[in-house]
C-alpha cells in the first residue's frame, strides 16, 4: 500500500508540470477566458500530437492568454499566446529547423 501511495504522490507534480507546460486555460476573475475563440486559436496540446504538425483552421493563429503579477509579485499565467504551429515546434522540433 505504501508503494502505491508513494506513486501516487510522485504522479502528482509530473502532472501538474504537464498541464502548465500545455497552458492552463481555465482563467480566473482577473482572466477569464474568451466567450468566442473567434480571434485565437483553440486550446492546443502539443504533447498529444507528437507526429501531426498542426495543419487545421486557425492552427497559424495566436492563441489566447493572459498574465497579472498579484499583491505578493507572483506572476499568473494563462493560456498560450503562441499559435499551434509555434507551441508544436517548440515541443516537437529539438531545435531542427528544417
């Protein structure tokens, strides 16, 4: 039992690092998400599309986001202001520009 307990409590930050490094979408009273994507891109997760390049409509467009520095200088992030293509790249490339 213990064993499992411990992967449990390791899963948890991987996780979360995954879900930040894809953005985090969900917004917050200072930043709340666009009603109608129809400026940006969808939410796009570049992890689940290790072999397909990001071709579809609005797959150039930015996406959203937002940041704030709160009462404490912590800095809050949402979104992802890069395009699909531009998140995929940065993920999938390993600095091959070809």
């Amino acid at each position: 039992m213990k064993v499992i307990l411990w992967l449990f409590v390791c899963m948890i930050p991987a996780g979360v690092s995954l879900a930040h490094a894809a953005g985090d979408y969900r917004g917050d009273d200072r930043c709340p998400p666009p009603k109608d994507w129809s400026e940006y891109s969808e939410p796009y997760n570049p992890l689940d599309h290790a072999s397909d390049y990001p071709v579809f409509y609005k797959s150039d467009w930015p996406g959203w986001s937002c940041s704030y520095t709160r009462e404490d200088g912590v800095i809050v992030q949402y979104g992802d202001s890069r395009s699909p293509q531009e998140q995929w790249i940065a993920v999938w490339s390993n600095g091959n520009d070809n």
